[in-house]
C-alpha cells in the first residue's frame, strides 16, 4: 500500500520541480540575473503556475532578458503650434507578462519640455486632468491608456506635431526600467 501510493506520486514530483524550473528561468529573465537553482519550495509557487501563461513563456524563452513588458499601438495625438503653453498626448496598451505588478513611474520625451502621467476625470459633468505618481500594470494584464482617459501628457512641445510624425518616448517602469517607444502621429 505503501510502495504503491510512493510510485504514484513520483511523477507528479517531477513534474513540480519542472515547473519550478521554467518559473525560475522566466523569473530571472525578468531580474536579469543569472539562473538559480530550483528552490526547495516549491509548493509555494505552484499556484501561479496554474495561470494560462504557457504561451507566453514559451516566448520568453527564446531569449534571455526578454521584456516581461511590452507596448502596443503607441501614437500621439497632433499639435499644430509648438510653444509654452501647447500639449499633445500619448497613448498606448501596456501589457505586463510577467508575474508581478509593475509601474510606469516616469515618462519623457525630446519633443516637450515637460512629460507627465496624467488621467481624466470627470467633475460635475467637466472633463478635466490630473497627474499621477504612477500607473499601476496588474501582472498578466493590459492598462489602456487612451482618450478620455490615462494618458502621457506633452506639454510645451518643442516642434508641431503633424499627422505621420513620430515622436520618441522614454518610459521608467519600477520592475522593468526603462524602455523607447516610437509613438506615430495621428488623428483620434
Ligand atoms: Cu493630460
């Protein structure tokens, strides 16, 4: 009886410790950090394997460092008079594969003297924006940062900004750090 229930749970043993090995390598791919050893612990982080990331790691897999962030459809809205007192907006989906929570803490950019996180609000039945410290990117999710809502703010832009134009963005995230992004131009 008990030699039987010990062969049954052998491969299920091994299959732990694989699973612990594949997190093990996207997570250093996220620190940067040279592989470690599987932790003896591996009960602990078998729950997060569940999560339908199969495909995901597989892409991550085929390179070492491979971003755990990655920005889709960037582009930027056109500003007909660069000045003091002009502003344009960017946006763009951010989608986190990793695991863990990231932020977007700081973003610039060489076409405005001043580069913030902003969002709207709506204030009895004004729109109106506001700065935040931070845009918070649940792991495994998309942050939609679109019209009417999150957005890079652009302010006191350096050039016009015309349909077609690109404009490079610099973004800072606290796990992943920094990254470029070339926003193109474009009518909402
Ligand atoms: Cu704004």
């Amino acid at each position: 009886m008990t030699i039987h229930r010990r062969l049954l749970a052998r491969p299920a043993v091994v299959l732990a410790v694989v699973v612990v090995a594949l997190l093990a390598l996207s997570a250093c791919g996220e620190a940067g950090q040279p592989a470690a050893s599987p932790s003896p612990t591996p009960s602990s982080r078998l729950g997060m394997a569940s999560s339908p990331t199969a495909p995901e790691q597989d892409e991550s897999s085929s390179g070492t460092g491979e971003a755990l962030i990655r920005i889709l459809d960037p582009w930027a809205r056109p500003s007909a008079q660069a000045g003091e007192m002009s502003t344009s907006a960017v946006y763009l989906v951010i989608r986190n594969q990793g695991q863990e929570t990231d932020r977007l803490l700081h973003a610039e950019s060489d076409v405005a003297e001043t580069v913030e996180l902003h969002r709207t609000t709506m204030d009895g039945g004004m729109m109106k924006m506001e700065p935040v410290q931070a845009i918070e990117v649940p792991a495994g999710s998309d942050v939609e940062l679109k019209p009417g809502g999150l957005h890079i703010m652009l302010i006191g832009l350096k050039r016009d900004l015309e349909v077609g134009d690109r404009v490079t963005v610099t973004l800072r995230f606290e796990r992943a750090g920094e990254m470029e992004v070339v926003a193109e131009v474009r009518q909402p």
